[in-house]
C-alpha cells in the first residue's frame, strides 16, 4: 500500500511537471493577458535562485531568462527593426542590470582581463557621479563596446536585449546629439520588457534576493572589486547596496503585485 501511494504521488507530480511546461511553453506571449504562463516562469526561476543560492553559481537561472526572452522575440516574426550589427548608438547612454547579470558578466569580464577592464574603469571614473537622468546628457560608450560591436553580445543585459528601434538615424540624434525625439518601439517589445522585468523581480523577492536594478558600469566596477562576489551575494550579502539603483520600485506596480500573489499565494 505505501510503494502505491508514492507511485501515484510520483505520477501526479510528474503530470504537474508536465502541465506546467506545457503552460510556460517556449517563450512568453507579450499579447497574452493571462497571468499563469508569467507566473509559472517567475516559480521556475525561483526554484533556480534557490539552487543558485546553495550550489554559489548565479549561470543557469540567469541563462534560462535569457533563453526564454530570445526565443520570445524570435516568435515575434517580421517586425521592421532598424537595429544590425555595429549601431551602437544606444550603448553611449546608461544601462541598468540586476545583480544576477552582473555577476554573470562580471565573471566573463574577469577572465579577459587587460584591456576590457582597464576600458570599465576608465567608463566607470567618468560616469560614476551622474545620475540615470543626467547620464543620457553625457553620451559615453559602453566598455563592452569593440568597434561597435557589443563583445559580450551573447550575455548582453536584459534591458538591451528589447532596447529596438525602428529608426536608426533618429537613434543617432536622440542618444550622441542629444534631441528630444521619441524612440519608435514596436509594442510586442514594449510588452516583453514589462513581463521579463516582473518575472526577475518576482523570483528574486521570493527567493529574497534584492531585486533592484543597477546602473551597469557602477555595478560590473564593484561586482570586479569584491572578492568572490557571486557566492558573498547569493549568501545574502547585498555587495551592491550602495550602487546607483535604477529610479523606481516595480514592486510599487499593481501588475508586479498581482504576479506575485497569482505565483507564490
């Protein structure tokens, strides 16, 4: 009677298992106003962290966001974007990342060395004072930049993965001359960017983790600067407390309250 018992516990864990990837599916659906594939993911990534916490490697949740996200805009089909290889003019303005892709890249960063760190701390001396809004007066280009090219492309932060635009000349005068234009983005982008952010901040509160975003060359300076950084933050020492955070608390808006209660309550 118990080995009964604990094959049919198995068996209908597994069909939840499999009802569950069914509902997360491949990608997320920006266009979707059910909740539950958005919950499902943020439980998914949650139970990552929570291994990434006890195993001190940051790499599979943070991948598996990234894998997602990417398999979401390749569905998108064929949306006009203006953006290709070597237009690069939004990587001259402030960037904001959480901690997890911090540390991911930190550890990329590392292993170059030489020259690529030397170009962070020399971005990182001249942006270091300006604040997010003050930051898009000041064009300056990214340390991951190699003529033009983003050399940590694969690993890219979230924000520029869905950082699209449909006019790349407009680009040009918004981000290095500095005019008051409107960056025309395709909706279904807009959308992605609202889901993927909830879904990290979801998981990471769960997982109490501090959720916040930081400026990016701020916050890959200190993630360099502390000695086995990514283990210190996963045991719960908040390495970037006093790293410039990106304006704003998205747990302060009802769709991340909601995704929250519809996920863990």
């Amino acid at each position: 009677m118990g080995w009964g018992i604990t094959g049919m516990g198995q068996a209908k864990s597994r069909k939840a298992e499999i009802e569950a990837l069914k509902l997360l599916g491949p990608r997320m659906d920006p266009g979707s106003g059910d909740p539950e594939p958005t919950a499902e993911m943020a439980r998914r990534l949650h139970t990552m962290f929570e291994v990434a916490k006890r195993n001190g490697n940051i790499d599979p949740p943070v991948n598996f966001l990234y894998s997602k996200l990417e398999t979401t805009i390749q569905d998108f089909g064929p949306i006009p974007i203006a953006c290709k290889k070597g237009c690069s003019h939004c990587c001259h303005v402030g960037v904001s990342a959480t901690a997890p892709e911090l540390l991911l890249i930190a550890k990329i960063v590392q292993r170059r060395g030489g020259e690529v760190i030397d170009r962070l701390r020399a971005a990182h001396l001249y942006t270091k004072d300006f604040s997010f809004e003050e930051r898009y007066r000041h064009p300056n280009p990214c340390p991951m930049l190699e003529q033009d090219v983003c050399s940590i492309y694969e690993l890219r932060p979230r924000v520029c993965r869905l950082a699209v635009s449909g006019n790349a000349s407009l680009c040009g005068r918004v981000f290095r001359q500095l005019t008051n234009e409107k960056i025309p983005t395709p909706s279904l982008y807009l959308g992605a960017r609202t889901i993927y952010a909830t879904v990290m901040a979801v998981a990471l509160k769960r997982s109490q983790l501090p959720y916040d975003a930081h400026e990016f060359i701020a916050g890959l300076t200190r993630a360099l600067d502390v000695p086995d950084a990514e283990r210190a933050w996963l045991s719960g020492d908040n390495i970037f407390s006093d790293v410039m955070r990106y304006p704003g608390d998205i747990f302060a808006e009802r769709t991340t309250q909601q995704v929250f209660k519809h996920a863990f309550e």
